[in-house]
C-alpha cells in the first residue's frame, strides 16, 4: 500500500497545477505580485488505499475566499473511485518577509474568484 504521507505530495501537486493552468505558477506569483501561496491547516480523511502502481488522480477545487486565505477541497481517486479527500487553508504571504499578505485584486480574478469575504 501507499504510505500515509504520499499523499501530501499528490495533493500538492494538484495545487500546483491547478494554479499553472490558470497561469500562475509559484514563479509568476512571486514575479508579478511578490506573493507566494502556503498551506497554513490540511485535514485529510482516508478512506480507501492506494496501492503500488496505482494511477492516483488528485484535485483541487476552492471555495471559501476571503482576502487573505482561501479553502480548497481536494480529492484523490483511482479509476474513478474516492481513497482520500482533505481540506486545507491556502495562505497568501508577502515573499519579503513571509507575512500575510492580501491577495492582489487582479490575482483573485485571474484565478477566478468572483466574491471575496472580508477577513
């Protein structure tokens, strides 16, 4: 079976290329905005393994926008069928100094956020 922590790499990797299809790779971010997206809080609830060369497809879809952070419920399947599903907290930080920082109005429309709670 799959161990346990592999599939913190499968959800992050879904993160990632969920933001480079929308064009906003770790790179650009810091490049473009002088931001960078971090994961402050991951629960994960396991339901079925995974085995040895499984094919594991992840993803990623978020909700609960906010200016600062937003939630993402991700998924991790194989052929179709749910073995783990997280949620987690994505954190925007300022690159000098790894505060918190505001999401750029324009970042938030690239990546399709339509209305933004408050703080």
């Amino acid at each position: 079976m799959v161990y346990h922590a592999n599939y913190l790499r499968y959800f992050e990797r879904a993160r990632t290329e969920w933001l480079r299809a929308l064009g906003s790779d770790a790179q650009s971010l810091k490049r473009d905005y002088g931001v960078a997206f971090t994961v402050r809080r991951m629960e994960i609830d396991f339901i079925k393994p995974a085995r040895m060369d499984d094919v594991v497809e992840a993803s990623a879809a978020p909700y609960d926008v906010k200016r600062v952070h937003f939630m993402l419920d991700q998924e991790a399947r194989v052929g179709g069928e749910l073995i783990a599903r997280a949620r987690v907290q994505v954190v925007c930080i300022a690159c000098e100094g790894f505060a918190p920082a505001l999401i750029p109005d324009a970042l938030l429309k690239k990546l399709g956020f339509q209305s933004v709670k408050p703080r």
